[in-house]
C-alpha cells in the first residue's frame, strides 16, 4: 500500500489545526513531523509540546522524523507526545542500536533514516531491526528543495534486500516529491512518500493527493 505523508513543515502554522484537517479530508494517511534541533541540521522547527497539542486534534498517524543530536535523550518524550513512528538519522547518534532498542522498548515502531551523503550499505545491517528505511531525497534541514533522483538506488537496494530477506519493511522516501516525480520514487520501491508544499500549499489537496496514489499505482515496484 502507499501512504501519503505530508510535512507539517509546509502547514500554516498560525492556522495548524485548519492545515491538518484540509490534508486529513483530503486523503493523507500519515502526518510527517519534522523536528529540528539547529545541531545535528542548521534548522529550527518545533518539538513534543507541538505535538502533543496536535495529537489531541488529529487521528493521523503521527510520523516523527527526528533530526537531532543524539535522540536517545528525547524517545520518551516523543513517545508520550504522541509518536505512533519515531525515525532518527542514522549519523546523528554513537550508537544506533542503543537508540532502536529504547523506540522498541515503547511498543512504537520504529525507522531509521540516511541522508543523501551515507552510503546505503551502513543502514543495511539495521533493517532487520526496524520497521521503515527512510532515504532522504534532499540534504535535510530545510523544506523547497529540488528532489535528487540518484538517492533512489538506495531505494531499489533496500527494496530488494528486504525482499530477498523477507522483511516487512516500508520504504519512505523525503525531499523534492510532487505529482511528477512521485511515480520514480514508487517504482525504486519506495511506499511511504512525504510531500510538504506540494500538498499543503496546493489549492486542491485532494486532487493532488488523488494524483500522487494515481502516479504511484501507475508505477509499482517490479524487482
């Protein structure tokens, strides 16, 4: 199944519970949540007040995309936020095992992510340990990037890995996705697809959100 993700990152912030009641109607099925500390990336976004107040508005599934130093400090947090997913980076901790431990240990499930610089095979080791890979399509830390489409082999290497070994394993893809290129990205292998200004500045979100399940169903995933 694909899942439409939107990034809050692109949501009216004076307006948060009107921006994520328009994406919910529209069709999203996940609310992507990316939480900045200006460390590990040079950006600023909120934190787990922010979402707790939303969680109390919102039936989505909340998909918490950390880009923080060292998250292992802030799992119980996030999680008592409302975190139904938490995803760290993968070069944002000393020891990524230490951090998947303390995500399972909260009955979450839990992700992990790689930026477009890290090589796909440092994440391999770790996909059997967690639910969802999440390859970044753009540099992180900042929402309007270009997509960069040679981050997509990562996709097709973990698809099929994950595949070859039996994981059930979704594959979400972040930066740069709209209605054109949605379909590149579903046929790496890619099932979770965050989107932020595509969606949530689009004056019709629910055709646009209608058209990126269209793209993606279009182009499946063949091996």
């Amino acid at each position: 199944m694909i899942y439409i993700a939107p990034s809050l990152l692109s949501a009216d912030f004076a307006n948060l519970e009107e921006s994520i009641n328009r994406v919910t109607e529209a069709g999203a099925n996940y609310l992507h949540l990316d939480v900045m500390d200006g460390l590990f990336v040079p950006n600023i976004s909120f934190g787990a007040p922010i979402i707790s107040s939303i969680r109390k508005k919102s039936k989505l599934f909340f998909d918490v995309h950390l880009m923080i130093k060292e998250p292992i400090r802030y799992i119980e947090d996030f999680t008592k936020a409302g975190a139904d997913i938490i995803t760290f980076h993968l070069e944002s901790c000393k020891d990524p095992d230490a951090v998947i431990r303390e995500i399972r240990a909260r009955d979450i499930r839990c992700g992990l992510a790689i930026s477009p610089a890290t090589p796909v095979e440092e994440i391999l080791p770790y996909l059997p340990k967690i639910q969802m890979a999440l390859v970044m399509t753009v540099v992180p830390g900042f929402g309007g990037q270009a997509f960069m489409p040679n981050c997509l082999e990562k996709v097709r290497v973990i698809r099929r890995i994950a595949e070859r070994d039996n994981l059930k394993l979704d594959i979400e893809v972040d930066g740069g996705i709209t209605e054109e290129n949605v379909g590149l990205a579903t046929a790496a292998g890619a099932n979770v697809i965050v989107s932020g200004s595509t969606i949530f500045r689009s004056k019709r979100p629910k055709l646009t959100i209608a058209n990126m399940q269209k793209a993606a169903k279009a182009n499946p995933y063949k091996g």
